[in-house]
C-alpha cells in the first residue's frame, strides 16, 4: 500500500511539473541578438524569481516554484540548429507531459514584441523550431512566438536575426519580455487555451 501511494503522489506531482524551454545561441556574440529572446525571457523571469541558472546536459537549468507548480527552465547549450537534442533529453529526463510544455522562440512574421502562442503549428522557416519537430517527430507542443520584426532588406535575414536589438528596441524590450514572463507564469495556472485567448495579439 505504502508502494502505491508514492507511486501515485508521484504521478500527481509530475502533473505539477512544467517545462519551459527558451531557445538561442550560447556565446557572448549572441548574446543581444535577435535569434536569442528564448535565452532573454528566461533570463529575465529566473532574476524576477531571485533564481539561477546552473549548468546541465545540454543546456543551463533552473527551477521556479510558484504556489505548488514546479517551472523547469530550460536554455538549450546545443546550439539553435539542435534545439530538438536538449528539448527531447530534458522533456524525457523531467517525465513532463506534452501540454505541459512551452518553446519560446523569436519570429520574424510578427511585429516587434507581439507575441502568439499556439499549440501546433509548422517551424515556419525557424531552425530551431524544425529540428525539434524532426527530433520529436511531431510539431504539437506548446510554443510562444515572440515578434522580431522584418526589418531587413532581400538577402539579409540572417544578418538581421543574428543581429543586436537598435537602441530603440532595446530600451522597448524590457515591457515586451515582461508581458511574455507573464504568459510563462499564467500557463500553468489558468492552461494553454486561456493563455492564448489573454496573450495573443498583446
């Protein structure tokens, strides 16, 4: 009886459990870029919660606990183009459900700090995004896409991508990370389907 019991808290507690994987370059050139605001938002919500991140397989790990609900941050150290290696190590090591996942990542067909979460979708040109799905063999995970803007002439997305934020994105982006460290700590509250209704479009 006693077997049972730890085996079903177990079960419950990893109902509990999240995993938030922001995606980016590791390197100090990288570290402003565009191509980074995965890495960014992460960063941002571990200094809010007073926590840090900690060298791992595969990437750098935190754990944010919010009233009962265990937040595993996750920042990829593999390189963007193979994203889907630390996502499918981590998910599988954490035993985290699917629809307990989140992927943050930047995209260059929204505006500049607009956000859109969605439940499924393509990779949308996005490397990270496409190594994940080849990895995990499915494109239905949680992700949220945050705007990076098209500012660039023919030829020079990657240069704009791995490029640094202008000075007035820069002192923009703070209130547009804040909204999306938001979104991070109302999933796991209130569920992807209302996250998206409130987050979408903000």
């Amino acid at each position: 009886m006693f077997g049972l019991r730890r085996i079903f808290a177990k079960k419950t507690s990893n109902k509990l459990k999240y995993i938030i994987f922001g995606l980016g370059n590791i390197g100090t050139q990288y570290e402003n870029t565009r191509h980074n605001i995965g890495f960014k938002i992460l960063d941002a919500l571990a200094k809010a919660s007073n926590i840090s991140f900690e060298p791992n397989r595969y990437a750098d790990v935190a754990t944010l606990r919010i009233k009962g609900r265990i937040l595993v941050l996750v920042k990829p150290s593999t390189y963007m183009n193979l994203s889907g290696k630390a996502v499918n190590y981590w998910m599988q090591k954490e035993k985290v459900a699917l629809e307990n996942t989140l992927v943050l990542v930047d995209d260059i067909a929204l505006p500049f700090g607009s956000i859109r979460i969605r439940t499924k979708g393509g990779d949308a040109g996005h490397n990270g995004l496409a190594h994940i799905c080849e990895t995990l063999g499915h494109s239905k995970y949680n992700r949220v896409r945050f705007g990076i803007g098209n500012e660039f002439s023919k030829g020079k997305q990657i240069d704009y991508v791995l490029g640094d934020w202008t000075d007035e994105e820069a002192k923009a982006l703070p209130k547009r990370i804040e909204i999306a460290c938001d979104a991070i700590k109302n999933f796991p509250f209130i569920g992807i389907a209302r996250t998206m209704n409130f987050f979408n479009g903000k």
